[in-house]
C-alpha cells in the first residue's frame, strides 16, 4: 500500500523515513518497504530509514512502568 501511494502521488524521490508504533511486525515490513524503493527508485534509504513513533515508545514505557508499580 505505501509503494502504491509513493508511486500514485510520485513523491518517491522525496521519501526518506517511514515512521510507524513498534509493533514487533513493523521493522521487518519496513525493511521489505526500504528495498523496494531502493530497488525500483534507485534511492539511497539509510539505516534510519524506519523511525518510531516517539509517542508509542513513551506508551510503552507507561504501561511496562504500571506492571511494576
């Protein structure tokens, strides 16, 4: 769906993160996403290429703080 909505609006020279939760599912689907734009844009996507969202990572430190206290 991302690399259609890249590829519809032609953006994908301005693509260089993709901020997604920390959901255990992202990183390997933003790594089969990275590929595929280096593959067909021929772009250079960095190891910060996937980036979390700082609000779901202080929700999670929330929560895992609640079970100890």
């Amino acid at each position: 769906m991302i690399l259609y909505i890249v590829k519809k609006v032609e953006i994908y020279c301005k693509v260089r993160t993709i901020t997604s939760d920390s959901g255990a599912e992202m990183p390997p689907a933003v790594k089969i996403v990275q590929k595929k734009v280096m593959d067909e844009f021929t772009l250079h996507a960095d190891e910060d290429f996937h980036i979390r969202c700082i609000s779901h990572v202080n929700i999670r430190a929330v929560m895992d703080a609640k079970k100890i206290i």
